[in-house]
C-alpha cells in the first residue's frame, strides 16, 4: 500500500521550528507513505469577493489537499492561538460555500514550540475550526513538541531519541486513523 499525507506548516518564518519539524516528520514517515507538502505562503489574503472567481494559487491549494490520504496540520502557537497565515489558509479552504476542503478528511494536528506549552492551546482553537469543517481529527495520541535548541538538526535529525520515538509512533498512529476513517467512509 502506498500512501500519501499532505502537511501544511502554520508559518512562513525562514527560521520556523516546525518547518524544522516537518522535516523531520517527513524523514520519520512509516515505510510506503509520503509526506508531501502543501504550501500556504502563496496564498493572498481571503475575501469572500473572490469566492465566484477563486485565483489559481487558492484553486491549487485545495486541489492539493483533495489529492492526498490525509492532511497533517503543523502549527505554531501565536498568543495562545493558531497564526494568522494559518488561519487565512483555511479560510481559503472553507469556501466557495459547500466546498469545504476538509470536509470528512483525515487530519492530524501537531506543533512545536520554544515554551513548555508545547502549542496545546493554539491547537486546542485549531481542532475548534476543523470540527466546524467536519474534518475526521484523530484525537489521541496528541502532538505537543517543546523545542529546545539542537532537538532537530538543520538536516531534520531528531538529536533525542525519546522524541524521536514518540513522532514514529505518532506518525504510525495517524497512518492507522486515515485507514480506519477510510473504512468508516465505506461503511454507509
Ligand atoms: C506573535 C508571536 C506570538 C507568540 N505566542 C506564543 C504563545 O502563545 N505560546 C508559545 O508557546 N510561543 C509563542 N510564541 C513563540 C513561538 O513559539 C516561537 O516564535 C516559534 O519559533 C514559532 O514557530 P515557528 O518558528 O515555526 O514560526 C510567539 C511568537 C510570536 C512571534
């Protein structure tokens, strides 16, 4: 079985630490699946204005999250929240009306931080819209990743083998979510 999760990273810092951590889930990915990226810094500021006339770039974008198994969201936390280049992408993906790009797609939500908090509230605001979407959001194993200097090396190395650890596991985790969503998919 291949396999293919999209993930969108929630900054467009050059300097991201989750960047740094999707790169070193995309190293981490069980064997036979892809982690692809779909990127979101491209992306205009949304307006309903173009909701008849979507441009290319926000038609790419959801097309990109129509062609993959899942969609991994991986996103810093802003004053107790999701970014706003975040929350703009979404938006995006929301409309035109009844054209919900997350609409009973797999997702899983992760993020990494520079405090102990590891992103759990932004999270706790991002898993709120993707409810709203009826995105399938695996629940557990939760992703809160406190990211200390020298954690994931320029190359996306995990230096700490406890973390390390627990991304594969979390990584395998999601991988049986999608296949469970698919099924459930089938079942009506
Ligand atoms: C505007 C702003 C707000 C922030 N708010 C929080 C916060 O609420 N909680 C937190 O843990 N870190 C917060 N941080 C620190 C981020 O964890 C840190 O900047 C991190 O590197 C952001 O992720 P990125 O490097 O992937 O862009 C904030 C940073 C900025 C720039």
């Amino acid at each position: 079985m291949t396999r293919t999760i999209g993930y969108i990273v929630g900054s467009i810092s050059s300097t991201s630490i989750n960047r740094s951590l999707a790169t070193a889930l995309e190293k981490l990915a069980p064997e036979g699946t892809t982690l692809v990226e779909i990127p979101i810094k491209d992306l205009g500021f949304y307006s309903p204005d173009q909701d008849a006339d979507y441009p290319q770039v926000a038609r790419d974008f959801k097309q990109a999250i129509a062609d993959v198994d899942g969609v991994l969201i991986i996103t810093p936390e802003y004053s107790r929240s999701i970014p706003g280049v975040l929350k703009n992408a979404l938006d995006w993906s929301a409309r035109p009306w009844g054209q919900g790009s997350f609409n009973e797609k797999p997702v899983a939500v992760i993020g990494g931080s520079i405090g102990g908090v590891g992103t759990a509230a932004a999270q706790q605001h991002l898993r709120a819209i993707l409810g709203h979407y009826n995105a399938l959001t695996m629940g557990q194993p939760e992703g809160f990743i406190h990211i200390t200097p020298g954690l994931i090396t320029e190359d996306g190395d995990v230096t700490n083998a406890g973390t390390a650890e627990f991304l594969t596991a979390w990584l395998e985790a999601f991988n049986l979510h999608i296949s469970r969503s698919h099924a459930a998919l089938q079942l009506v």
